[in-house]
C-alpha cells in the first residue's frame, strides 16, 4: 500500500527528497509570482527548518524544568507545614510539662 504523504504528514521532512509543487490546473499560468533561487537559500531553509524541529524539544524542555521547580516548591510548603506542625507539638508538650512541674512543686 503505497499511500502519497499529505502536507501535515510528509513522507521525508528532507525538502531534498521532497516532490516539488505542482501548479494548479484550475489556476491560470503566471498567475502567481515566480520562483526565484538566491544562492545559500537551501541552506538558510534547512537550517530554519532544523530549528523549527527543535522547537517543540526545547519548549518540552522548558515545560519540565517549570513542572520541576513547582513540583519543588510544592515539597518545601509540605516540609514548612509540617515542621509548623511539629513546632506546635512541641510547644504544647513543654507547656504540659510546666504544668505537671508546677502541680508536683505545689503539692
């Protein structure tokens, strides 16, 4: 089953190897401007389109170092509540223990 790659799903992304466009039959001829080739245009193109592939890698990248530094900072509110927790606890068991020091001292 040999199926023709379509705009979105090109069968090669080397514009090399790509077929080259075809004019429009329902489009008279020399209606649209002509091609002009600039030397080093290929090159500029495939280093754009290089760049253009790696876009969405270096935006992957950027979206898991944000999910990191939240998931980050997330830690340290639970660690800063449960030592506010602890600190409460503590504080409570000292005021017991003044308590009981005082009823011992008064009996």
């Amino acid at each position: 089953m040999n199926i023709a790659g379509t705009i979105d799903r090109p069968l090669t992304h080397n514009p090399q190897k790509q077929a080259p466009m075809k004019p429009s039959t329902y489009e008279p001829a020399g209606s649209a401007t002509q091609d002009f080739t600039i030397s080093g245009a290929k090159d500029s193109r495939q280093n754009r389109t290089r760049e253009m592939q790696l876009i969405p890698e270096a935006m992957a990248r950027a979206h898991m170092r944000e999910r990191l530094q939240e998931a980050e900072r997330d830690r340290q509110a639970v660690r800063l509540v449960a030592a506010r927790r602890m600190q409460r606890r503590a504080e409570r068991a000292s005021m017991r223990a003044r308590r009981a020091l005082a009823m011992a001292v008064m009996q």
